[in-house]
C-alpha cells in the first residue's frame, strides 16, 4: 500500500472509523485498528497482529468478519 492510502487509512482508524485490509503474503483479512511507523495494528479473529504497510491493500471483509454486527463491509480510498 501506498504511502498516501496508509495515512488515510489511519486517519479513518484515528477517528473510530475500522477498515478492513488484506496482508498480501499471508491472506489473512483484518480490521484496522491503529497504525505507528509504517505498520497497522489488525484486529484478526480474537486477537491482533502487526503488518507492514507494504504487503496490505483495502479489501471488502468476509468470512467469520462479516457476521460480526459492528463489521466495515465496503471500502474505497
């Protein structure tokens, strides 16, 4: 992900907004939660991992996700 869509990415994380991204080399889907230093904090199932920004794009959540009642179901940058 581009610098640009990082940091508008966080500002929306910043304001309560949660965005779903997916991590390129693992495929896992998650919730921005946070950002510091060119890395998101995802909220993934339970829990929560760190990913660089460059291996991430938007996406549209699904699967277990998308059940959740206080789930981002659209995304555009």
């Amino acid at each position: 992900m581009n610098r640009k869509n990082y940091r508008k990415l966080c500002d929306l994380a910043a304001g309560g907004d949660r965005r779903a991204i997916i991590n390129l080399e693992s495929h896992t889907q998650g919730e921005v939660l946070s950002c510091h230093h060119n890395y998101f904090n995802v909220r993934v199932g339970e829990g929560w991992e760190v990913w660089d920004r460059r291996i991430c794009e938007p996406t549209i959540m699904t699967g277990e996700n998308r059940d959740r009642e206080d789930a981002m179901v659209d995304f555009q940058i």
